[in-house]
C-alpha cells in the first residue's frame, strides 16, 4: 500500500470509531418509558449537546433541562438549554451552570424522572465548588493534576471530594426522583463511578484516597483545599446511601465498540486487525515504545498476525509535563513512536483524540509514516528535541501531518492504529 493509501486507510479506521459513537445513532436506542411526573434533562460533557439534541427530538412528552458542554462543542436544541464553558480548566460559566442544574433537580417527587448526559469533559465542565472553596481554587488544583502525570481516576477521586456536584451528589439533590444516566465512556474500564467523575453514582472513594493522590504527586494544594482534605467531614455518598437507590445508568457508548466497528472496516479491506486493548494507561512515550516493540515483532515475524494488519488501541495515556511546548498525549505517543520504530518499513500510524482535540490544541492528533523521521530531519526539525520538550503539535505541524477533524460531538477516549504492510521497500534513510 503506497504513501497515499495507506494515510487514507488510517482515515477510514479512525473516523468509523468516532462515527460509532455519534450520540444520534446511540442515545434513541437507551430511551426510557416516559414518567407520570416530569422530564428533567442535565448534563455535561463533550457529547452531552450532542446527546441532547438526540434525546428532545427522539422524546414522546414534554421536558425541560440544561446540559454543558465545552467552547464549540455546542449543538442546537429547542427545550434544552445549552451552556458552553471551558475546558480542561473550569471556569465561571461552568461553576454557574453546575449550580443551577443542582437547583434544577431539587424539590421532585417519586413519579419525576432525571436524565443526566453524561461523557467525557464533564469533571471540569460541571464544577460546584463545596462549600469553603472557591473557583479559583479549584482551578488551581485542576492545572497541578493535569500537569502531573496522574491517571484519570486519580484525578476524578481528587475532583470529587472537592465539589458539590461529583461523586453522586447531584443523584442525591434529586431524591426521591428517578435518576437515569445515559453514559458515553472516555475512561479505562467504562467505570460509571470514574466517567465525569461521577455526579449520579455512588462514590466508593475516599477522602483518604484522595489525600494520598495529593501526596503521591506532590501536588500542593490551595489552603481551603488542604483543610477541606484534613477535615474530611463532607464524605460522597456510598454505595448504601438511600438517596441513590433510585439511580440507574446505561453505557451507550464505549471505546471497546469503536474499537471494533474500525476492526470492521479493517477486515473489510483485507487487513487484519489485532485489538490490543481499549484501556490502555501510562506515560505516552512509554506506551509508545511497547507498541513500538509489537510492530517490529509484527514485521519482521508475522507475530501477532502476519502482516498487512492493524494494531488496535484504545484508553487514555498520560504527559508529565517537562517542557513548554504545545501538543497533547496522542501527538506526543506518535513522536515517541516514530524515534523508537527509527523508520521502520511499511508501518504507518495514527493516534488521536476522539473528541477531534488532544489536550488543548486544534488538531485531534496525527499520522506517522515510515519517512516522518526522515522528512523532520530535511527540514531542520529535530525530533527528540521536540519529545524531550513536549512539542509534538510543532513537530507534526511542520510535516503537515496534523489530523484536524473539528468537534466531533462524542468522545470515547483515545484512539491508536498501527499499520503493518508487507514488502513495502526497505528501511526509510535518516
């Protein structure tokens, strides 16, 4: 497969995971019965306008609601109101928008039904600080999380026992009501628990968990938050918490079903996919250089599968910040790949965020090539300098291999492809 082809296969694979996870093929699938009382819609999350939209135009009765949903990623509905905040760092509009949905879905009764929204981005876009902190507070810890390494549950425990909202909290705000949360998964293991740190589930964490994740990562917490943390008199509600009885939740979306409706498209193209996980953790230059090693196995002894194949990925990888540089954790995963597999014959990549932004940038990842090395060093681009600087985003750019897709309106995590072709050349020249 040339050059060409095999970019535009990448294309193929990545898009058809994003495509399984629209919210408006999912959410009419997971609708409930209709209640005797009324319909109250909240939400948050990249997905959850999205989501909305598919809901109210799907739904039989009348409702009402407010979901949030990040800068951009809005879609438009006529009976749910939509908020756009900021992500990954909350802000006012966030915090304002959590606090009325906590209004929302207080004083109902036993026939009253909730529907909560809820996917990935959610953690910072629904953000209710409890009491004794602030906004600011919050934000303080947001950035020192994001910028440590911890994985994604480490962050969400952290998360909810600084908020009014996470950790079932808004389930409780709602008892005696009905509560159903349709869920899109962006978190290894699809734990309802983990998924914007969930605000309709019962929290099996602790305060004590979440002091040692502060201590873990040396993260120094803002003064109110530290006390907060020593306190530890507001706990989450548990599993045996009477206010959460009523609460019910429903995967519609996960990375495992993206992952294999790109099988799918693979196997229709004469290429054999080989999933390797869809919760896959740790430092993405790590992960890369184990991905690395299956690809040279893959190429030069038909283990796994025998080539042409694709190696498939999915979850959630993680960037300790070391340098100043711009990119997230899929483009800092390709950079990494591409020094480790030193341009290896026939073998071409793509890793991006199915949401269509890794971390904070434009693009929702990139796509690596056999001569990507070779290209970076024809054009001055030196490419440990860039990994070892946390530029990823600059080194693609200048190769014009950045893959920008827009918002997609889901976000089902991470999203990974190597392609092994067979006799495709010799090794790329560095």
């Amino acid at each position: 497969m040339d050059d060409a082809s095999a970019r535009g296969f990448l294309r193929r694979l990545f898009d058809a995971a994003i495509a399984e996870a629209d919210p408006a093929r999912v959410v009419p699938r997971w609708l409930p019965e209709p209640p005797k009382g009324r319909t109250i819609v909240v939400g948050a999350g990249k997905a959850s306008a999205a989501m909305a939209r598919a809901f109210e135009a799907n739904w039989p009765g009348e409702l009402k609601g407010l979901v949030v949903t990040r800068y951009g990623h809005a879609a438009p509905c006529k009976r749910i109101e939509i908020v756009e905040a900021d992500h990954p760092v909350p802000d006012e509009r966030g915090r304002d928008a959590a606090r009325r949905i906590l209004e929302m879905v207080r004083g109902l009764a036993e026939d009253d039904l909730v529907v909560a929204l809820i996917s990935g981005g959610a953690s910072a876009l629904l953000t209710a600080p409890a009491e004794g902190l602030t906004l600011a507070d919050k934000q303080a810890v947001n950035r020192a999380l994001l910028a440590s390494g911890a994985s994604i549950d480490e962050m969400n425990c952290l998360r909810k026992h600084l908020s009014a909202i996470k950790g079932g909290r808004l389930a409780a705000a709602a008892f005696p009501a009905r509560v159903l949360t349709l869920l899109i998964s962006d978190v290894p293991g699809d734990d309802p628990a983990t998924i914007g740190s969930g605000p309709t589930v019962a929290d099996p964490t602790s305060f004590a968990d979440a002091r040692a994740i502060v201590a873990k990562y040396g993260v120094v917490p803002p003064p109110a938050v530290a006390a907060r943390l020593a306190a530890a008199d507001d706990e989450t509600p548990k599993p045996d918490d009477p206010r959460i009885a009523r609460a019910e939740t429903r995967l519609i979306a996960t990375p495992q079903v993206s992952l294999m409706a790109a099988a799918a498209v693979a196997r229709a193209e004469d290429v054999a996919p080989v999933i390797l996980g869809d919760a896959i953790e740790g430092e993405s230059r790590e992960v890369a250089r184990v991905f690395a090693g299956i690809a040279r196995q893959t190429r030069r002894y038909g283990q796994p599968v025998p080539p042409p194949c694709v190696l498939l990925s999915g979850g959630e990888t993680t960037v300790t910040m070391r340098g100043k540089g711009r990119g997230g954790r899929n483009s800092a995963f390709l950079l990494a790949l591409a020094i480790a597999l030193q341009g290896q014959a026939g073998t071409f990549a793509i890793a991006g965020d199915t949401d269509g932004v890794d971390g904070s940038e434009d693009n929702a990842g990139a796509i690596l090539t056999p001569d990507t090395l070779a290209r970076a060093a024809a054009k001055g681009v030196d490419a440990k300098a860039h990994l070892a600087g946390d530029d990823a985003y600059s080194f693609f750019s200048a190769l014009g291999d950045l893959v920008v897709t827009g918002p997609t309106l889901t976000n089902v995590n991470d999203f990974r492809a190597i392609f092994v072709d067979q006799n495709h050349g010799g090794p790329a020249t560095i």
